[in-house]
C-alpha cells in the first residue's frame, strides 16, 4: 500500500507535516502522497508523489470549526482515519506514522522535521518591496473566537501605520471567515488596501519577497512570514514559542504579550507604538542593506569595465518609480552619476531589480 498522509486540521500544523515529509525526501525515500483540503497543495510542491483533495461529502461529515492539530474535536483518529481510507484510491492508505491530536508543537514528529521556506510559484512584475501586511484575525468558530483581537484595535493600528510609513502599502490579508473585513473607507487612508478574501495561500507566498513587514495576532500567518523570512510583529500569550521555537529561520521578531485570556477586550496604544518602532527600525535595516547592495553593484560595474547593450536595454524598461536607495540623496543621486548615468531619468532601482542587474553583470562578464 502506498503511503499517504492527511492534512485536514490546523493550518499551522501543515507547516509540520510539510518539514516532516521534507525530511522523508531528504532520505531518498519513495515519495508518499497526501489528501488534504484545496489551496494547501502549496505545502507540497515537490514532496509528495500525488496529491488528493478531499471529496464533497468531508464538509458535512466534518466541521470546519473545530479543527484542531491535525484532526477534530470530538473525532476520533480511528473514525478520520477509516474515513479518509475509505475515500483514497485503491493501493493508498493512511500513513502509521499520521500524526492526529495526540501530539503538541514540541513533540510532533520530533527529529523527523526539516523546515525552508517555500519557493514562490510565480514572480509578480511591477511589484515594490514597501507592504506592510496586516493580518486581522477574526475566527468565528466558538473553539478560535477567543483569541479574536478587537477590530478597532487593527483600524487604529492601520491608521498610524498608513500615517507613519507614507511611501509604504498598509495591506490587510486573510479570508472573510478568518479575519475582519476591513474597507478602504474605514480607514479614510490611500495608501491602505484591503486583500481580505482576495488571495490564495500560494499568492500570499508569491507576495512574500515584497513585504518589509507583518503584523496581527498569533496565528498560521505569522509563522508563515516568519518561516518565509518577513520580519514579523505578533500580539499573543505564548512569546517563547512563536519567537524562538517556532521561529525556524531566526527571522527578526517582535512580540506584545497579553494574557491568554485578554484578546477579545485588547487595546493598547502602547503596543501600536512599539509596532511603529518595529518597523521603523525594519525599514533603517533596510537603507544599510540597500547601501551594501549598492556598494556590490559599483564595485561590478567597475569590474565589467563596460556596459553592454543588453544590461542599457534592461534599465531603461525598469517602469514606475521605485525605491530610493538612501533617504538622504536627491532622485538624481550620486549612485546614478557612478554607475556612468546607466539609469539615465528613472529612480534608483529596487533590490530586486538590483540583484537582476548584479546577476546580468556577471553573466557578460563570463561571456566578455
């Protein structure tokens, strides 16, 4: 029987499965395969052999709203078990090693788990790195709803951002059963945006290498930025755990702790104020790294020792106006008049377009 695992519970416990299965390939293996619900195939992508949606019937046998690991409160693991048995292909059969609510974070598949990022599936051109995501959380479900921060704390919290960070996008994300709707209006803000219900696990992943930054409530979206390297602000009861343990990649993390049983009568300007700070210090990070950057681009440019064709071509179809390099230097900065005038009228380029521009380079220094 071929070897497949389930992932119907929490999300935050896909991130698990998905490292256990990564350290599986990682022995050379057969790859297994896994049933699960739409939109978390993304986890998948490369380790398992075949993937399988849940059929219709999972969403009347089971409810949604009591998700819990990797299972149901007050299902057993023998019923999903023979459930999803009964439901796979012949010659595929629920995994022994299945995990379901028996285990905790700190013992799940314990030594078995190797945690990455996952690879963007598509790459979104026009796209600045200046998001700050805010992920509003609003469970509805009586077994998640106690940890529902106050919707005007994020409408407070939208606002100052919108106020402080002026260059930047205030993005809300989430989906309409999982978090507060909040609209453009509410806010009276232009550089807000609201994303509720408007993307895709795997559209949040493509969106990830142009955030600066995450905010909201400890929860699946958090771990998610942590583990995709965005540097990420949590309000929650369980600091330890969200900023080292389940921190895989040591990305920078802020953190406001409240009392497990507080979230629902939230407030704090106190907290708003250290969300602000968190990012501004982010955002002074982000100059140095520019800076170096920057630094790597001149010393390859003198390198070359000229500029082809191709690389004049790729610079002046850099569109929009895009990120300054360094606060402190006009639009028509010196980096421009170093680098010969290569960037001609536009603004100094983005990162991305940067290590494009590095990578290009190179390519015709090798082929020179």
């Amino acid at each position: 029987m071929k070897e497949t695992f389930l992932d119907v519970g929490e999300l935050g416990w896909s991130l698990y499965l998905s490292a256990h299965l990564r350290w599986l390939k990682s022995l050379n293996k057969p790859l297994p395969s896994v049933m699960l619900l739409p939109g978390r195939e993304v986890f998948y992508r490369g380790l398992v052999e075949k993937v399988f949606f849940v059929p219709d019937d999972f969403y009347t046998t089971f409810d949604l709203g009591k998700q819990d690991r990797f299972g149901f409160l007050g299902t057993s693991p023998g019923m999903l078990r023979i459930y999803a048995d009964s439901k796979l292909p012949k010659g595929y059969q629920i995994s022994r090693r299945q995990a379901f609510t028996d285990d905790s974070w700190r013992t799940v598949f314990l030594g078995q788990k190797i945690f990455e990022p996952y690879e963007p599936g598509a790459t979104l051109p026009g796209e600045r790195k200046n998001k700050i995501l805010i992920f509003p959380r609003c469970r509805k479900a009586e077994h998640f709803n106690h940890r529902n921060i106050p919707q005007f704390f994020y409408v407070a919290l939208i606002r100052r951002l919108c106020e402080e960070f002026k260059d930047c996008t205030i993005r809300s994300m989430g989906t309409k059963n999982g978090a507060y709707e909040i609209a453009e209006a509410e806010t009276g803000k232009e550089n807000y945006s609201n994303f509720i219900d408007k993307s895709t696990i795997e559209e949040l992943i493509n969106f990830t290498p142009f955030a600066i930054g995450a905010v909201g409530a400890q929860s699946f979206p958090l771990k998610l930025m942590l583990l995709q390297g965005v540097p990420s602000f949590m309000i929650g009861h369980e600091r330890d755990r969200h900023v080292h343990f389940e921190n895989w990649q040591r990305t920078r993390a802020g953190f406001f702790e409240i009392g497990k049983d507080d979230y629902n009568s939230f407030y704090s300007e106190d907290c708003i104020d250290k969300i602000v700070e968190f990012f501004k210090e982010e955002k002074m990070n982000e100059i140095e790294y520019l800076k170096r950057i920057k630094a790597t681009l001149q010393i390859a440019l003198r390198e070359s020792g000229y500029v082809s064709p191709k690389l004049t071509e790729v610079v002046e179809n850099i569109k929009g106006r895009l990120t300054t390099l360094n606060a402190s230097e006009p639009p028509k900065s010196k980096f421009m008049e170093e680098c010969g005038n290569m960037f001609c009228d536009i603004e100094p380029p983005t990162m991305c377009d940067l290590y494009a521009l590095i990578t290009l380079i190179d390519k015709y220094k090798a082929d020179k």
